[in-house]
C-alpha cells in the first residue's frame, strides 16, 4: 500500500522516481503519480490509475523534467481508485504526497472551505496541500509551514512537499508512517521505504516520530516534534530488494521466516495511531459498513483457512458470530446468511480458485459486504471484493507460507479490533493494549528467531520418524494445524493435528515411541487442561517436544523436551507460536533431503479447483 519516492538533484530526477515507484509495487496500489519542478520553477504533474507502467508510458507521451520531484502509489482509502484521487495533490504552487490517513480530515476539509479553497477529490491527502498553501502565505519558509500544518493534523502520515517557488528543495514529516532520507552525491532523496532508492544510495537516515526535515542537493536538517535540531544516526545498507535471490540464506523459505518481523511492521505501516487501529485502513467506507457488521463469514483454503480459524477464535471472543469455512466446500452448499453478515475471503495470491470462486457465489446470496485480505494488489479478489486490505508481505517465493500467513493474521487482528471498535465491543483501553501488542510483535518474532540453533538440534530426533502430532487448544489448535501442514508439505512426515482434549477420543491409540507429539503452550485460561492432555501422552510412552511460556513453569525430562519462548499476551499467541514451528519444519526438511522451496505436487497459487 502507498509509497513515496522524493529526489533533489542536478540531473532530471523523473526516471529516479518511476524505478523507485516500480520497487515499490509489492506493497499494493491502483494508481500512481509524479510531480516534478524545473530550474525555472515550472512544475508538470501526471498521475494514471494503474500499474507504474502505465504513468512511465505516459510520460513518454506527455514528459515532465526537473531537478525536483516526487511520487506515488496509493491505495485507495478516502476516495474512490480514479486519477483524480491519486497523489499527488496540488494547491496553488504546493504538490503534496502522503502515506496513512489524517482522521480529523473532515473538520479540517470544512475550515479549509471556509477559507475559500475548492476541493477536487475525496482524499484526505488534499487537506494538507491546501493546509501547507495557507500556511505558506504567513509563514517565513516552506518548512515552517510545514511544521504549522503538522500541529493540525491528527492521525498517521508520512508526507512529502514540494513548491515550485523554491525548486531547489523539499520539506517532509513523519507520524505513524516511516520515511527515510537518503544521501547522494550532489542530490538527496526521500522514500517510505529504503528499497525504492537502493538504486542510487546505500546510505540512510531513518526519520523518527515527529520528525520534520528539509532536503536540498548539498543538505538534509532535521527537526524534532518541538522544532528542535536533531541529528539521525547515518546508516550505510547491503540491502539487495531483489526477492528472486536467496542472499544469504539457503532457501526461499528460510529468507521468509526471517523476513517475518520486518514483513508484519510493513502490514502495521500507517494503519495504527497512538491507540486506535486506523479503520479507514480496510477501505474508505469501512467505519460505515462496519459499524453495521452483526455477523462474519471468512472462507479461505490451506494455510489461509487456519488463519481464518484462530481469527473466529478472536471475532468471538469479542462477542461477534463468526463462521469459518474452507472454500471448495462453502461453494458446493447451500450457506445460511445471517443478517448484516460481512463475507472476508483470505488468500495470499488473491487467485486461489475455490476462494474465488466462493467469493463470486456469495455475492448472489445476500452478505451485506465483502472484503479480502490478500497480498497481491491488483488480484481477482482484490478487484471483486467491496474492500480489500493488503497484508504487505512482500514477494513469497517458497512455496510453504510463511510471513504470507503470520501477515495475515496480524491483518485479521487488526480487522477484529476495528470491527468490535465499531460495534462498541471493546473499551479504548482494550484497544489501546491491542495496538500495544501489535507494535511488539516484530520484537517478539525477532527473539523467537534466536532460537533457531535450538530448534535445529530439536529437529534432528524427526530425522527418522515418518508421523507426527501437533497439539494445541483454543487458539493455539489452528496454530497446531498450520504446524503439521508446513511438516507435511516440505519434509512429506505425515502429520495430523488435534485439539488435546480429543486426544481421549481415539489419536491416543497412535502414541508410542515412534510417534513426536509436538506442542504449542502459551501460557492462558487453557494452560492446565493442556497440561493434563501432555501427561496422557507421556503416560504411554510418547515423546513430547514442547514450545512454551516461561510462565507455564514445564520442565523438560524423561520424553520431554522444551523450548521456552517470550512472555507474550492471549491474543499474540497464534502469531508468535507459529515461528518456531515454521523453522521445526524447516529443519526437518532439510534433514529429510526434501526440495524446501518446491515441494513436490504442489504450486504457490492454486488456481484450478
């Protein structure tokens, strides 16, 4: 969703702006801009609704040149996808681009129209261009009417601006949305995200919340939220955006479990304010429609229907019915609709067959609304679906889901908590701990991946097993189930899933010493109901291998071994518990001599039924 790309320098800085634009198509768009300045202070603008290809074509056609510039892609949020909602926004001698959402847009549309300014689009990005233009006409610099209008604005932005009157430089500001500056030699540059300008500099500083900086060809001066001076450290990257090469990392699939953190800050970017998730996140009517949700449907297949699993464990617990149905089957029945039920499809290439399909017979069949949370802009689902919010995993090259599924969960997280918000099913301060949890769990990941070498010599005793079971309750049976899925598709164990207490209810007949009982154990309301279905496996000679909380005080023994992981809240849980099971199948696979990132009979997108 959204990226920004901003240069100042000598030579003409349009071609700059459309490469970094193309690096930054992974995180989803449908429509993209550039404005560029002359020496003689002449701007050109173009904007096309489409792929970046489409603006590079047109300038072609219609070339703007200038030392000056910035550009977009933007996802739809306030404003319907058209060319006149794309960025950037223009008033006056001002063009602005932005990331995120200003809540308190429409107070501030209405004083602006007090003020004599028209309006020609639905975005909340063009209340800051005629903001910066207002506040220019008393303001002593371009930056300080910068720093005047950020003192307006409420919610998540990162922004960049430009004047043709000054064409030698740029001003831009950061709140909730990343931007980071990079240096040249003779020219500067801008970006939401540091892969759009690998191509020109390796070297970078990173804005923090509440910065206002002012970029030129010779400089870059920074400002703290109190309009203080500040220094950022500058950073030097070996970053390759290249996702086709493995780096460093042996496999695809390897690359992508460690690429999780970063890829859940990415499905965060913009979408949290100081303690409310963002709901116009999910589409520019979502408040509307949302607030009129009295029931979910989610349908998905594979892995994507057991992130649908623990987010009805979540919609629920809120106090919101929802049904959870794997596609293929949801298609062959006929599927009772309750009254202002809101249909959510799941899938990470957006062209899963089933789900597509599902998602087309369920527009006949009554749901109020439909929404899709998918990772490939531009997809079937997401151009057929009322609204879509993109998880911003980036390119998933192996097979297995990865980051593709802990960003869908955390996309659903952050879907349940806008819709119970809503519905009145949660206080500010249930809100406010959820965004508080959600901005952890990039930390939390990170310390799960330190215990990679740990869960390496766990996985050497599956070197010749050839079953497996994966236990977990509540949340955490979903967990288990994506578990034993990622087992059996790249190291070809036979795996199953149960939620313990259906252990007594015939898997027990299968335990033996040849049998790994793998575990998931967060410590919550579940915790000593786990702990007695643990005892029946061991009670008949089964070897348990055991991910749990500090706080759940097991102790690795006779049959048992244990990885404790962090402390981590009920509802983080599915997120962070995934990750060590991700890396046990790995391993395992690479014991096995398995093809990890293309396992046989099995595609990346399933688009046939």
């Amino acid at each position: 969703m959204c990226g920004i790309v901003g240069a100042v320098a000598q030579r003409d800085v349009a071609p700059i702006l459309i490469e970094g634009l193309k690096r930054l198509e992974y995180r989803g768009y449908d429509s993209a801009g550039l404005a560029v300045i002359d020496k003689e202070g002449v701007m050109g603008r173009l904007r096309r609704m489409g792929k970046v290809r489409e603006l590079e074509d047109a300038l072609q056609v219609e070339p703007v040149q200038g030392g000056t510039g910035i550009a977009h892609t933007r996802w739809a949020t306030h404003g319907e996808p058209s060319e006149r909602n794309a960025h950037p926004h223009v008033s006056g001698d001002i063009a602005v681009v932005h990331n995120g959402i200003i809540e308190n847009h429409e107070v501030l549309r209405e004083q602006l129209k007090g003020l004599g300014y028209v309006f020609v689009s639905d975005t909340d990005t063009e209340v800051i261009a005629h903001l910066i233009h207002h506040e220019r006409k008393s303001a002593a610099s371009l930056l300080e009417a910068l720093q005047k209008t950020v003192a307006q604005l409420e919610g998540a932005y990162g922004t960049v601006i430009v004047d043709r009157r000054e064409p030698d430089h740029l001003v831009v500001a950061r709140s909730g949305s990343p931007l980071v500056v990079g240096h040249g030699i003779g020219e500067n540059y801008v970006a939401s995200d540091q892969l759009a300008l690998l191509p020109v500099t390796h070297r970078f500083q990173y804005l923090e919340e509440g910065d206002v900086a002012e970029v030129t060809r010779e400089s870059v001066d920074i400002y703290d939220l109190h309009g203080n001076p500040v220094e950022r450290e500058l950073l030097d990257s070996d970053l390759d955006h290249e996702a086709t090469e493995k780096g460093p990392y042996r496999h695809f699939m390897l690359k992508e479990i460690f690429e999780q953190p970063d890829a859940i800050n990415s499905t965060l970017e913009g979408r949290l304010t100081d303690n409310h998730v963002a709901i116009e996140s999910f589409g520019h009517n979502a408040r509307e429609i949302f607030s009129k949700v009295k029931a979910i449907q989610l349908i998905a297949c594979g892995t994507s229907y057991n992130a649908g699993m623990v987010a009805r464990n979540w919609f629920e617990d809120m106090g919101i019915p929802c049904r959870v149905e794997i596609a293929s089957e949801f298609r062959y029945r006929k599927a009772f609709v309750p009254e202002n039920c809101l249909l959510v499809t799941i899938s990470q290439s957006g062209e899963t067959a089933d789900t597509l399909a599902a998602l087309r017979l369920a527009k006949e069949q009554g749901f109020m609304s439909s929404l899709t949370v998918c990772n490939v802009p531009g997809s079937s689902m997401v151009r057929e679906s009322d609204m879509a919010f993109m998880t911003r995993a980036g390119a998933e090259i192996g097979v297995a889901s990865t980051k593709a599924f802990t960003t869908q969960l955390t996309a659903l997280a952050m879907l349940v908590t806008a819709i119970a918000r809503c519905n009145n099913k949660m206080t500010e301060k249930e809100e406010t701990q959820i965004v508080s949890e959600l901005r952890s769990l990039p930390h939390l990941i990170k310390d799960v991946l330190q215990q990679k070498d740990a869960i390496t010599e766990l996985a050497e005793d599956f070197s010749d097993k050839h079953h497996s079971l994966f236990l977990g309750r509540g949340t955490m049976y979903p967990i288990a189930m994506e578990g034993a899925l990622k087992l059996k598709e790249i190291s070809y164990i036979h795996a199953e899933a149960y939620a313990a207490g259906e252990l007594k209810h015939g898997p027990l007949a299968l335990i033996d010493s040849e049998m790994p009982v793998v575990v998931v154990a967060p410590n919550n309301e579940l915790l000593e109901k786990l702990k007695s279905n643990m005892e029946e496996v061991r009670a008949r000679g089964g070897q348990l291998y055991v991910f749990a909380d500090p706080r759940a005080r097991l102790s690795a023994g006779e049959g048992v071994k244990v990885i404790n992981l962090a402390e981590v809240s009920d509802m983080m849980a599915p997120i962070v518990y995934t990750v060590p099971l991700q890396l046990l199948s790995y391993d395992v696979a690479l014991i096995k001599g398995t093809d990890v990132d293309q396992p046989r009979n099995l595609a990346k997108s399933v688009t046939v039924e």
